[in-house]
C-alpha cells in the first residue's frame, strides 16, 4: 500500500512538472491538455492556476475560460465516445 501511496504522488508531480513545461512552451497548447487528460485532476489544476496567473497568453482562446472561471463541468464528460466513462492518464 505505501508503494502505491508513493506512485501516485510521484505521478502527480510528474505530470504538474509537464504540464509546466508545456505551457513555458505554448501556452495555447496547455489550455488543451485538461480535455485531453480528463480524469487527471494534478493536470487541472496546474493549468487552472497558470490560466489565472497569466490569462494575457490565451485570452483568445474560447477553451480557456472555463479554465480561467474553474467550471469544471467542462471535463467530465468523453466528447470522443459520448459517454461517462473515465479515461485513463
């Protein structure tokens, strides 16, 4: 049990620290990242607080405000398939 505990820890600062890194690369492409990891909260809300911290770099970008007001609404459902299923990071 606590190697798993430590996985997941690991695993979400991994993916905080790629979500960073993608948006010091193209902000405009980390504003998709949580449609596309929806079930990932660490990826979430890593791109929340950065859409909040610096929404001059994607304010014409529909898909960012959302992000910017926290409905997070937006990613609970599988636009692909239709369905409520959870997708896996």
């Amino acid at each position: 049990m606590q190697h798993f505990i430590a996985d997941a820890r690991t695993e979400a600062r991994v993916l905080k620290e790629n979500t960073r890194l993608a948006w010091e690369i193209s902000p405009e492409m980390a504003v998709y990242l949580p449609s596309r990891f929806r079930n990932c909260e660490a990826v979430r809300t890593t791109v929340q607080s950065l859409v909040r911290a610096q929404p001059e770099y994607v304010i014409h970008l529909p898909e960012a405000l959302p992000l910017f007001l926290a409905e997070s609404a937006v990613f609970e459902t599988n636009e692909v398939s239709g369905t409520n299923e959870p997708l896996i990071c």
